[in-house]
C-alpha cells in the first residue's frame, strides 16, 4: 500500500454548480491511486489515513502551492508533436492535402513510439494528466503512456480507403488496449464523418459494446453545408442515423453544429459530449468555434482539448483553457459568459466527462483518483494574486507547474519526470523528426474533400 501526503496546501474546489473556490491550508491525502480525504491542516488525522502508526510513503510540502485536478487533454493526437511547426499558414485544404496526410505516410510503429514518449513528457509537465487520443499505432501510444505514467483513453483511428482489414484491426486493437492496464481506456476511433462511410460507421457502433466511438465531426460550417448538400444531412444527423450517438460519442470541435442539431444531441446528452479546441479554429481560419452555450443548455458536457501539436504547435491545455474563454466570450459577444467558474468546470468536470472519466477524475475529493497537479503562482507574470481563479484562467503557465501525481504516483517532482529520462527523449524525437516530415516518397494516407 502506498500512501502520500500533501501537506498544508491551497486546493481548488470545483462545485457541480456556482463559483468555483479556493480553500487553503489543506491537507490531501492520499492512499493507492485515491484521494481518501482532503482535511485542514493542523486537523485530526481522517479515519484511515496517515497520521495514524503506518508509516508514510511520502509527505509533500505544499506551502505555497496550489492543487488543481490534473488536467485533461480531451482531443488529441499525441505522435503529431512530431510534426510541430512543419505545415504552417496553411488553410485547412492545404493542411491536410499539401502536409499532414503526405505526411502520414511516414508514419511507422518506431515514429510514432518516440513521437508519443514526447507527448506524455510535455504534458506531464504541465500538468495534464490523461490525454483522449485519436491515432494510429496506438499500442505505442499505450506503451508510452504505460511507461510515462499519465492516464490515457486511445481511440485506434482508421479511415474507409484503408479497407476492411485494417478497420478490423483498429477494433480488435480498442478490445486489446482495454485489458492492458488500469490507467489505459479503449474508444472506436473512425476519423471522421467525411472519411468514414455510413455503412462502416453502422458497423463501428455495432461493435461499439459499450465503448465509446470517438470521432471528428462537423468540423466546420463549410463542412455541415457539403454534408447537407450531397447526403441531405447534417454530420451530426449522420452520427445519429447510424448509431454512432446511440452507443455513445465523444465529438471532436464539432463548430458546425447547427441548433437543428441541438435537440438530437440532447436526446443523448446522457452518453455524448463536445471536445473543444480553439486555438486551432483560429490559426486555421475555421470560422466559427465550437457553440458551446448551445450544447450545455442541451445538456452535452463539453471538454478542452488541444488536438494535436501539428496545428496547435504544443498540448499545453492551460493555452487551451484561456483560449476557450476568450473566444467564447467573443462568440456570444458577451464578456459575462464563460465566467472563471464556467471556464474551470468545463475544464474539469467537462472534461472528466470527455474523457469517459465522469466521476473517476476532475474533481479533487475523497473517492476520485488521486490525479493532482501542484501549481505554483508566484512568478512575477501571475503577481500579485486578487483572485487565484483567474492565474488560472488568464495568467499561469504549464511551467508554473511543480509536482505531480495520476493514480497516486508522484510522476513529476520539483519539474522533473520521476519515469522518463527526458534528455532522451528529447534526443530519439530530434533524431526522428525529419524522417515524418519527409515528402519525397509522395503519395497520401487520405485525402480531404469533405
Ligand atoms: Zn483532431
């Protein structure tokens, strides 16, 4: 049994409804890979936890120090930091057709091994600490994870053109990648409305058994119009006709999304939620972002994500959070909504729920998982702090993070990984990266006409 301590720090307390709050002086403790009291400091002892003759495995000091849930990355593909900054000022045609998918052609079980080994240590140390991956070979994304200690739902991705088979292999590997190990989810990963037929879509909910099917989906207002024009229907009517919100589906951007939309979403608010990545809406020029107003007054739980680093260029969800607020209230041309509370939930409990995580993670409280992120706020650019929900809107940095612990086990100490040596990490990505970029071979993996 492994018990950890964290010892007088401030914790941030994340109600279902109402203002967000911060407590200080708390003590967190923590027993296996759950919290099993949150207590003021000084206190008595909680029943079963340290304080008592057991020994401790391991006391934090968090003066100063401020716990957040870990957070969740809740769209991602993690092996695209490989591409990081190689398919710049692009429109999304482009994207797609001229870089990432000539690109993907690259992509072997080795690349993307190293390219996931590089996603777990970023985002570790910057506190997130599950990722919801949409990618392929994601058995080595498993490993990386596996051995990097992060939690991780991973959705084996395929496409129509890859034919049978390897459609096939993408489902027996969500089968696989379930057993594997306590910290790894499986999901069904079809790419996208535009790159799955109706009929394969059928086929993936039918296998669904009660997995989720994760998937990009009415990305755009561009693509809801193709859709409407060719099929008569739009791609969130699509997911419905097939099966694909029956069984459950976590919708990656989903900016298209119309309020003819919204009903047939709510009939399956229960089971379906929103992943939310705006950084990417605006570098790419989409449009419109993600009407997340809508879909929480039709009940959908909505997450933050960050894609993957190919667009995004990093999978710091902090960035990601501060932008859903901002662009949010720019949306709604309203500067009251998407409150510092609104913004915490979503990035909380929303994601949480994106994740498939609801009443596992999200939330520091006795029963979740122990997934704790240690910030610390007194560098200059969060000084001096008013109000402590707003560093972490608005002012803190994935840098700011100090420690941190998934399933109870300490992973970051004092910005250091405890499980990955990062200097070779950083040196297999460097030796790797121009082997993914490489264009000469020609070719495509897809090709985007939606
Ligand atoms: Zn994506």
């Amino acid at each position: 049994m492994s018990r950890v301590l964290i010892r007088n720090v401030s914790v941030l307390v994340v109600p279902e409804q109402g203002e967000c709050r911060v407590d200080e002086a708390q003590d967190i403790h923590v027993q296996d890979d759950r919290i099993v009291a949150i207590t003021p400091t000084g206190g008595l002892a909680a029943p079963g936890a340290p304080g008592t003759r057991e020994p401790l495995f391991e006391v934090i000091d968090g003066d100063g120090l401020l716990a957040v849930p870990g957070l969740v990355n809740s769209h991602t593909h993690s092996p695209m930091v490989m591409m990081r900054g190689a398919a710049e000022d692009l429109a999304i045609e482009d994207w797609f057709n001229r870089r990432i998918w000539p690109m993907e052609v690259n992509l072997t079980a080795e690349r993307v091994r190293v390219g996931a080994r590089l996603a777990c240590a970023e985002m570790l140390l910057g506190g997130v600490t599950t990722f919801v991956d949409h990618y392929f070979h994601a058995d080595q994304i498993a490993a990386a994870a596996i051995e990097s200690g992060i939690r991780a739902d991973l959705a084996p991705t395929f496409f129509s053109s890859a034919g049978q088979d390897a459609i096939d292999a993408a489902f027996e590997m969500t089968r696989d990648l379930s057993t594997r190990h306590p910290r790894i989810t499986a999901s069904l990963g079809p790419h996208a409305t535009y790159t799955v037929t109706d009929e394969d879509l059928r086929r993936t909910a039918d296998r669904a058994d009660g997995r989720r099917i994760h998937l990009h989906a009415a990305e755009t207002v561009d693509q809801t119009r193709a859709s409407v024009e060719k099929h008569g229907v739009t791609p969130i009517q699509v997911l419905e006709r097939t099966g694909v919100l029956e069984a459950g589906a976590l919708i990656a951007h989903g900016c298209g999304i119309r309020e003819e939309d919204l009903p047939i979403l709510q009939r399956y608010a229960d089971r379906t939620t929103v992943a939310s990545c705006p950084k990417v809406y605006l570098k790419l020029a989409m449009g419109e972002v993600t009407p997340i107003k809508g879909l929480r007054s039709a009940g959908v739980d909505v997450g933050v994500g960050t894609d993957g680093a190919a667009v995004h260029n990093t999978l710091d969800v902090w960035e990601a959070i501060r932008m859903v607020a901002l662009t949010q209230k720019q949306r709604e041309h309203d500067a009251e909504w998407m409150t510092l509370s609104d913004t915490l939930r979503l990035a909380t409990r929303g994601s949480a729920a994106a994740a498939g995580l609801t009443d596992q993670i999200g939330v520091l409280e006795p029963g979740r998982q122990a997934d704790i992120a240690l910030v610390d706020l007194s560098a200059p650019h969060n000084q001096p702090i008013h109000d402590p929900r707003a560093a972490l809107v608005y002012s803190v940095r994935a840098s700011d993070v100090v420690t941190v612990l998934v399933a109870g086990q300490v992973v970051v100490r004092d910005r250091q990984l405890t499980t990955m040596d990062l200097t070779e990490v950083l040196a297999e990505a460097k030796d790797l990266a121009h082997t993914l970029v490489d264009l000469s071979q020609g070719g495509a993996v897809q090709h985007y006409a939606p």
